[in-house]
C-alpha cells in the first residue's frame, strides 16, 4: 500500500477512485499537486460541486505558511470556476484568493487565464485594474504591452485609455525617447503611459524591452525603427547593440525557414544577412574599449563564421587589423 501511494504521489500510477485520494491526503495534506489533481478526478467525473469542495478542503489543510502550494490549489479553483462556473462564481473566487494571498501573482494568474481561454474582452479589463494597481511594476506594463501587440485588431477595449505627455519629472531624461512614441500606435500609446507611470530610472529598460517586444509580438520593422531611434541618442550602449544585433539574426535564421520555398528563402536570407553585417559595421565604427573591440569582433567572427561566407570571414579579420592599426598609431602619436 505504501508503494502505491508513492506511486500516486509521484504521477506515476492514476488514482482510481475517491478512496486512493482520501487515503493520500491525510498523509500528504501538504502537497498541492494532489489537491490538483483530486479537483481534476472530481471534474473528470462532473462533480463539480464535489471538486470546489476538495479545492476548499486542500486550502484549509495545506499549512498556511506553504505559500506557493495554497497558490496552486488557488490557480485550479480559478480555472474549475472559469471553465464550469459562472462569472460571479469565478469573481467570488477571485476576491476570496486576494484576500488570502499575494495579489499581483493572482492577477497575472487570472490574465493567464483569461487569455488562454480566448476571453480577450475580460483580459483587457483585467489589465487596466493592473496598470491602475500595479502601475509601478515593470512587469504589468509589459503584460499589457506584449497583450497590445497580439490582440490590437480585437481588443478595442485597449484603444481609449488615451497617453498623455510624459511628466515633469521624467521630461529631462526621457525627451529624446519621447520621439519613440511618435507614430500614434496603440502599443506606442501604451508605452506612454508606462513611462508616464514609472520609475525614471527604468525608462532606458523599458524602451528597450519594447522593441525586443515588437519583434515577437508586433512588427520587427517597428522594432528595428526603434532600436535605431535608441542608438541614434546612447550611440555607446553596447548593450542595445548586441541585443539589437541578435534579433536581427534571428529573423535571417526565420527567413531561411520560411514559407516561400527553398530559392526565395535563400534570397531572403542572403539579404537579411546584409542587414546584420550593415549593423556589424557601424558597430565596428563605433569607439569603444580596447576590451569590448575585441568581444565584437570575437562576436563578428563568430556570425560569418556560422552564417557568412570566406570573403566575410576575411572582411572581420581585415576591420580587426585596421583597428589594431589605427591603436598603435594613436599610442605612438600619444608618446611623440
């Protein structure tokens, strides 16, 4: 018996009927994968009411300082009430978790939700209480900007919630960022209001996360708009440059993989691949360190030595001596 219940505890054998799960949590009470999975046994046999009843068992029998554990079991109520409950049933629930827990992860966990479900109406408001309640959270503001760029065509719940200018305090730094809002999108909107919300310090960051984010989610030519717009004003931001330079190779990886055919991705990639070695070049043009040279460089060969070609190859070899070079020749002029 008690190898079965540790076959049960594992996920290694199925529980087959009430009994086994009863037997298990007077000895495991604390263990939430078995809660979740005694609520799922329930559901499998449409005893709905019988799973809240094992959900609210586990709440009170899991030790209240198991956090992590009661936010499970938590997590699988929300889901058993948006799946086979009601909207109130589902808010009560809700309400009562906030009560208990910590209550940004159960927002987020609702969203998840939400959005898994399709029921983008509910997530978009959902995400306006967080960027009201949570609005120096970094994390929130890209939830909804990540949420802006997927849904921006359905979720018109999204559009009205109008940016206004950056404030007083965060003018000063962030004025030249200001121009990355320019073309009047509703993630740009978004973005606004992220910047107007908070920290000046994270203002940098979260440009950046922003642009990295128009790339999954949104236009990669908004994105590498953006990242442009970025080194135009910290030309030095090495940083920006690398990550700029990585979401580059990725889309010419993507387009070699494309839907076009073999010919017409090879064509793509050929041209994407001028693309990053335009980027390694200004790149290469730009002072920096004797130390961060040379780890661009190393990162410049290691591109053509993957993806390029033997004139590429040479072309790094050919910058890298110029470099050492144009070095040398400052050291002696320095030393006359």
């Amino acid at each position: 018996m008690r190898e079965r219940e540790e076959e049960l505890i594992d996920g290694n054998a199925v529980p087959r009927s009430v009994e086994d799960f009863e037997r298990l949590v007077v000895t495991h009470a604390n263990s939430s994968l078995l809660w979740v999975k005694y609520i799922a046994f329930q559901l499998s046999c449409t005893e709905v009411a019988k799973a809240r009843a094992v959900a609210a068992r586990g709440l009170t029998m899991i030790n209240f300082r198991l956090e992590q554990e009661r936010m499970n079991v938590w997590v699988a109520l929300l889901n058993l009430e948006n799946r086979f409950g009601t909207q109130e049933s589902l808010e009560d629930s809700f309400q009562r978790a906030l009560r208990a827990m910590p209550q940004q992860p159960l927002y987020e966990q609702l969203l998840r939700i939400y959005e898994e479900d399709g029921k983008l109406d509910r997530a978009s408001k959902l995400l306006k209480v967080m960027t009201r309640k949570f609005k120096s959270e970094q994390s929130v503001w890209l939830r909804y900007i990540g949420f802006v760029m997927r849904n921006s065509e359905s979720s018109g719940a999204l559009g009205g919630d109008g940016a206004g200018s950056l404030n007083k305090a965060a003018q000063r730094e962030s004025a030249k960022l200001a121009n990355l809002l320019s073309d009047g999108s509703k993630a740009k909107k978004a973005l606004d209001r992220a910047l107007q919300c908070l920290p000046k310090r994270d203002h940098m960051g979260m440009v950046i996360k922003f642009a990295q984010m128009e790339y999954k989610d949104g236009s990669a030519e908004r994105g590498r708009t953006t990242f442009d717009e970025i080194l135009a004003v910290y030309p030095k931001r090495i940083d920006v440059w690398n990550i700029f330079i990585d979401k580059e190779v990725q889309q010419m990886v993507a387009a070699r993989g494309g839907d076009e055919g073999a010919r017409d991705g090879e064509k793509a990639f050929a041209s994407k691949r001028e693309e990053v070695r335009r980027l390694f070049e200004r790149l290469c043009h730009t002072k920096f360190s004797t130390k961060k040279m040379e780890s661009l460089f190393k990162k410049y060969s290691t591109f053509e030595a993957t993806h390029g070609t033997p004139e590429g190859r040479q072309r790094v070899l050919d910058l890298a001596a110029e470099y050492v070079e144009a070095v040398e020749q400052e050291a002696l002029g320095l030393s006359k």
